[in-house]
C-alpha cells in the first residue's frame, strides 16, 4: 500500500509535468532553446559545485540518474568525456561512503523507520553471505539507489565489501547513462547506440547475477 502512494505521487508528478510542458509549448515557448540556456548556466558555475551535489544529494534522496543523465552535456564539451567519468566515479564514491556512515552510525534511528514504513527489512546476515547480499542488493530492480545504500549500510556490512561491490555495479550504470545522455543531448546516433548496447549488457549481466545470487538463499 505504502509503495502504491509513492508510486502514485511520482505518477501524479509525471503528469503535472507533462500538463506544463504542453501549456508552455501551445503558447510558443521552446524548450529545446531553454535547456540549452540552463545547461549552459550551469555549466558556467563549474564541475566541482555539480559534482559536489552529486556525491552528496542523492544521500537525501535526489535521483543519481538526474546526475549521470545531465553531466555529459554539461562538462564532456569543456572537460572530455574520460575525465567526466573519472569525476563521476569519484562522486558516486564519495556517496556511498557518506550513505553508509549515515546509515550505520549517525542516523540509524531515523533511516529504520523509514525503511520499515516503506516495506523493507532490516536483513540479518550472516559473514559468509555478506558479499551475496551487496550483489543481491545491487541489481534487483525497483529498489531506489539511496536506500540500497542505507539498508546495506544497517545490515553492517564490511565496508570493503559493500564499496567494492557498490561502486563497481553503480559506476558500471552510470558509465552508460552518460554516455547515452552526452548522446542524446547532442543527436549522436553512434552514441545513443552504445549506450543503449551499454545498458542491455548490464540488464542481461544483473539478470545473470541475481539469479546466481539468489539460488544462494541469501536473504533479501
């Protein structure tokens, strides 16, 4: 019931946003042209501010794909795109040593309630099982980035186990949403191509991992 609500105020988003979108474009306004006026707003700001919010605000919840959607065609023009990801990485590093500090000393309290609200429980896991569940984790779809990162950070997991494994599978998915987004804001076939090709081969090699995982038993 909990996750209908949530899913029907993000549906409800959806459609708020879609409604303005048409009202603005009936009346002559160009969103193509104000994007374009935003990036390059931001992108005057500089990368360390966008990669500063990166690795801290989806700690409180903000999308990561906000992020690695927009900071190909921000950055990749002035920075390259190599240095891009690099900076990528490290933010999305950063992230989940922040979450997982958060989430296994300093707000425990809080981030177990709201976990128990939304359906979720706090796993139990034994040494051996501790690398199965971070893979587990990782790549069973529906669950959002920040609260993979606090449910596996309340379980205790060592924190070798949960960066290697975490930052690996999410660096992997970000890699390719910027890559099909760099392409996309800039009408790169070849581009959207390979990113696309990207994200296949991660859902075919995530499907492969959660099955192995779960044949496991590792609790989830």
């Amino acid at each position: 019931m909990r996750w209908v609500l949530v899913g029907a105020v993000a549906a409800g988003g959806v459609v708020v946003l879609g409604a303005a979108l048409w009202w603005l474009r009936s009346r002559g306004y160009d969103a193509r042209q104000a994007l374009d006026t935003l990036l390059a707003n931001v992108r005057e700001l500089g990368p360390w501010p966008f990669f500063t919010l990166m690795a801290v605000m989806p700690a409180v919840g903000a999308p990561i794909s906000i992020f690695t959607l927009t900071v190909g065609p921000l950055f990749a023009p002035v920075l390259g795109m190599p240095l891009v990801l690099g900076l990528a990485f490290l933010s999305i590093g950063v992230n989940l040593m922040l979450t997982y500090v958060l989430a296994r000393w300093l707000l425990r309290p809080w981030v177990e309630r709201v976990c128990s609200w939304l359906g979720f429980r706090i796993p139990d896991v034994a040494e051996a099982d501790h690398r199965s569940l971070v893979i587990l984790v990782r790549v069973t779809p529906g669950t959002p980035f920040v609260l993979q990162n606090y449910l596996l950070g309340m379980a205790r997991i060592p924190v070798a186990s949960y960066f290697t494994i975490s930052w690996v599978i999410a660096s992997l998915y970000a890699c390719a949403f910027i890559i099909f987004g760099d392409a996309v804001a800039h009408g790169k076939g070849k581009g959207v191509l390979i990113g696309l090709s990207l994200l296949v081969a991660l859902t075919v090699g995530v499907n492969f991992l959660r099955k192995k995982t779960q044949r496991n038993n590792v609790p989830a």
